[in-house]
C-alpha cells in the first residue's frame, strides 16, 4: 500500500509559470497583441520592407534594390528570429507556430513595429514619449524581414574569412578560455566556413548538445509529434494503470498554458468508469516504457528530476518552470497520487497499489497529449530544460529501434544525425541534455547543425532555430547581454556551461544583414574564469554583429 502524500501539500503548491511567462513581461504582452497571419504581417510592414510571399524568389532582384544596409546592429528580439525567414517563401515551410504564440508574436512585432519598443518589447516601455523613470532604454525597431538571408544584401554579402580572423582569433586565443578552445563560423545559406579555429575537435559541449538532440528529435519523430500519457483498465478488473508516455511537461495546475492536463486525464477517465458503473477502483502506474538506469551519471541534483516516462510538471517542488529545483524523489509515485486525489474529487474511491505492466488487450479509457514536439524543442533550448532533453533522447531511441535509456538515447541521436549527413568524425554522445563529460562535439557539427536547420528542405528542423534563446531577451540569454551590447536582439544561442566548460552556439544577424551561425566551445578554463570566460564568448558573438567584415 502506498501513503500519498497530504492532499492539502500538493494542493499549496505554486502554480508552475510556463514558458510564456518566463519571458519579459512586454513580450508576453505582445503575444497576446498581435494576430497571427501573415497577410496582416504584409499589410503591416512599413516601405521598403519585403513582403514575405510565395513571389519572394521571383522579386529578389527587386528586394536587393530596395534594402538598406543596417545603420544600427540592434534589433528587437523578433528581429533575430525573422533571420530564420529564408529564400523561396520558407517562412511558410517553418511549421506551425508554437501554442503561447511565441513565435507569431516575434515575427509579427519584428515585422510591422513603426518606431521603437522597450528592451522588454513592451509598447509604451522606454519609448520617447510616457516613458516611466527607470524604464528599459529603446530597442530599435526590426530591419526588413528577409534580412537575414541572402536576397537583401547580394552574393558578395559573405564575410571574408581573414577579416573574420584579425577580429575573432584575440578573442577566441585569450588565455581566459583556458589551453582547448575551438571555433567555427558558417554562412548559413551556402554552408560555407567562413572562420574556422579547431573546428574539428571534438570538446566537452555542455548544453550546446541540446541543439543535436533537438535536431534528432525533429528529424525522427517531426514537429508535430505528441506524446501521450493513458488510463487503461485491465481486463474484467477494476484496477486502472496509469501509463507514462515520457510527457515530462505533464501538469496538474488548472492553468496549463497549453501543456497536457492531468486534470483533463481524470475528468475523462472518471466518465469512462462511470459509463461502466465503476465508482470503486484500484489505481497502479506504468513506467515501463523506459529502461536503464532512471537517475543520471551525476547523480541526484537539481538540473534533472529521476528520468522515468511517469511525472507531473517535472517533479518540480516549486513553483519553477525552469532552472534547478528541488525534486521528487518518487516522480512516478507523486504523479499517480496526485491523479488519484483528482480522481476522487470526481466521485471515484482510489486505493492506490504501486507499479505494474499494463497488459496489451487492456482497455484504453482516456488520454492526454502534449503539445507538438516542436514546443517541447523550444522550451528545452529556450530554457536549457534538462529534463525535457531526456525525454526527448528517448523518443528518439523509441522510434529508431535503439533502447531507450542513456546509453540507448546517446547512440539514437547519433545513429539520427548521421541521417542529415553532418560531420560526426570524433563526435560522441553519452545523454540528450549535455549534463555528461562523456559527450564529445565539434563546433563543425554545431554549425552544420544549425544551418541545416535553416535549409528550405528541412522545415521539420526550424525549431532548432526559432526555439533558441534572444540575446538580451529570453531564456538563457535574458540576462547576459547588456540592454547597449550589439549583440543583444541579434544573437540567438544555445549556452552550455560545466565547471571549466563554457561554450555558445547558435546565430548572429551581421552588419550587412547576413545570416551567420557559430559555434564557439572552450574546455579546461580555470574555475576562476567562468565569468570573464563567458563575456569573451559573448563578445565573439556581439563582435559577428558589427562585421561587414570584407
């Protein structure tokens, strides 16, 4: 017999604030402003910037007349995600716009703003007129949409690699980053190197392993997956199983924003019961989809509940959505309580029995499912969300044939991977968050990642693009670019850091309104560099910013 834990605790527990909420309030904001649709987008955007149209291809020569070469290298945090808008109308192809509107906002606000926003993208922050004391300076308004790539500036657009040297190599060389570093930069539309430092050396990646993850996810299950978490009863019993699907984004809170409603589950498996006059049950879990070990390689910490396919909002024990947290030892058990209190506030006795197998010819009464995996990839690079990552390495496994646990997942993302014909010479995966050492990459793969992701033939991989965090903005990156870095609202990066490990990989909009993709990976830097470490890296990047570069 199980105890569950006291109705009145989970009960207290804060409501978990999702991603949308995790962002600056302004774009919140925004988000319920603006109205999707890229017809009122067109009809918005101000002269001289280019209606994003399945005529894109056909008016490229007219768009290289009429964009402007930028005059500030500050965009708004829209501004960085409309680089991801590509040649041949691939706007279109980018899949569907994620349930808080995040995306929709960025493009819409980056695309149609007249004059400038607040840092925090709100409509009347810092603005030159009703701005409050100590409100956000301006960020200025977006450039033309199809600025990020190709189109606008011409085919002599692209850095040259030795101008690109003289300014990154004293930087990326600093004695800070410690004896191993590498680099590697690529125009994303052609793919071709354009800087290049030990690019083929396979380091430490932290977090940036995300990105890889993200892009085998995307590759073998497709943005618009989702995974289900199930009631079954066996048969001729009145025992119900709980079956985890490896949801880990689960929620009991009345406010969902769009996650998968543990609530919903019970509502629906309560009517079920009641259809076959079931008003007394026995309630079991299901955790065997998963196999290995359910705790990571580093041990009990807070960066990464139990990975099992059974919890509620990540086992988080606060009112976080994000970041390390204190975590159920029991994410299985607590999930399976806290359905059974709903339950029974639902007019259902529950006497809960632990965990068991559901048999195949057991009888589905109800089912949840998340929202899109391309959401899930979002949240987990916006936010580093480690245990997302996990869930997804596991999918991967699950659809490749591989095992899906650790080691299972790690060989799935490659075995993936290998699929998309990137460079995996020397490259290696342990885990789908980066939390192991054990995980090797070079910035050659990271970048090919990325502009993979932006090729017209691979929609399914934009939300390794649309999903990493905006320097100065979101996730992340919220607040390590100052509000005056050129970097800021231009970059979009996945950070990765370890105790002696700093890295940063993701994308930069240049002076000259070219799409650019980086990544920047540096091993064995003294404990006391950690901070100077990461301002040179995000110097590298707010340095990409301002480069013409010729």
């Amino acid at each position: 017999m199980v105890v569950r834990e006291p109705k009145v605790w989970r009960a207290a527990r804060p409501r978990v604030v999702r991603v949308v909420y995790g962002v600056k309030p302004g774009i919140a904001r925004v988000t319920r402003a603006v109205q999707p649709g890229a017809a009122r987008v067109a009809q918005a955007v101000k002269p001289g910037v280019v209606r994003v149209t399945s005529a894109v291809t056909a008016r490229s020569s007219q768009l290289t007349g009429r964009a402007k070469k930028l005059t500030t290298l500050q965009f708004t945090a829209g501004a960085a995600t409309l680089g991801l808008v590509f040649s041949a109308g691939a706007v279109a192809a980018a899949g569907p716009w994620d349930s808080s509107g995040q995306r929709t906002a960025e493009r819409d606000w980056a695309a149609s703003r007249e004059g400038q926003g607040g840092a925090d993208h709100g409509r009347s922050s810092g603005t030159s007129s009703g701005s409050a004391a100590g409100a956000p300076k301006p960020a200025p308004s977006a450039p033309s949409v199809l600025a990020g790539l190709g189109g606008a500036t011409g085919a002599g657009s692209t850095p040259d690699s030795a101008a690109l040297s003289a300014l990154l190599d004293p930087i990326l060389e600093s004695a800070v980053l410690g004896p191993r570093r590498a680099a590697s930069v690529v125009d994303v539309e052609t793919g071709e190197q354009l800087y290049a430092q030990n690019a083929d050396e396979a380091l430490t990646p932290a977090s940036t392993t995300k990105i890889a993850t993200a892009a085998a996810a995307l590759s073998a299950v497709g943005p618009d997956h989702r995974i289900k978490t199930r009631t079954v009863l066996k048969p001729d019993s009145a025992e119900v199983v709980l079956v985890g699907g490896g949801d880990p984004t689960v929620t009991a809170h009345e406010d969902t924003d769009g996650y998968a409603s543990l609530r919903t589950l019970a509502d629906e498996t309560a009517a079920a019961l009641d259809k076959r006059h079931l008003n007394e049950i026995t309630l079991t879990h299901d955790t065997s989809l998963y196999e290995g070990p359910e705790q990571h390689t580093i041990g009990a910490n807070g960066n990464l509940a139990l990975v099992v396919p059974l919890m509620v909002d990540e086992a988080r024990l606060d009112d976080s959505s994000s970041g390390s947290a204190d975590r159920d030892p029991d994410p299985a058990g607590d999930a399976t309580a806290s359905f059974a209190d709903l339950l029974e506030d639902r007019g259902v006795k529950v006497r809960i029995e632990g965990s068991t197998t559901a048999p195949k010819d057991a009888k589905e009464l109800a089912a949840i499912s998340s929202p899109p995996l391309s959401t899930l990839v979002e949240r987990m690079l916006t936010h580093s969300d480690n245990d997302i990552a996990e869930a997804l390495a596991r999918q991967v496994a699950l659809a490749t044939g591989e095992q899906p646990s650790f080691e299972g997942g790690a060989a799935a993302i490659k075995k993936e991977l290998k699929k998309l014909e990137v460079p995996l010479e020397g490259v290696e995966f342990a885990d789908g968050s980066g939390l192991s050492r054990g995980n090797a990459l070079t910035p050659a793969l990271l970048t090919a990642l990325l502009a993979e992701s932006a090729a017209p033939d691979h929609p399914e991989l934009r939300p390794v693009l649309t999903g990493l965090p905006v320097a100065g903005f979101t996730g992340t990156l919220r607040g390590r670019y100052p509000s005056d870095a050129t970097g800021t609202g231009v970059v979009r990066a996945k950070t990765g850091t370890l105790s002696n490990v700093n890295t940063l990989a993701g994308t930069v909009v240049d002076a000259d309104g070219r799409l650019l993709a980086f990544a920047f990976l540096a091993t064995e830097t003294p404990l006391e560099n950690t901070d100077p470490a990461k301002n040179l890296l995000t110097e590298a990047t707010s340095t990409l910013a301002t480069c013409g570069c010729r």
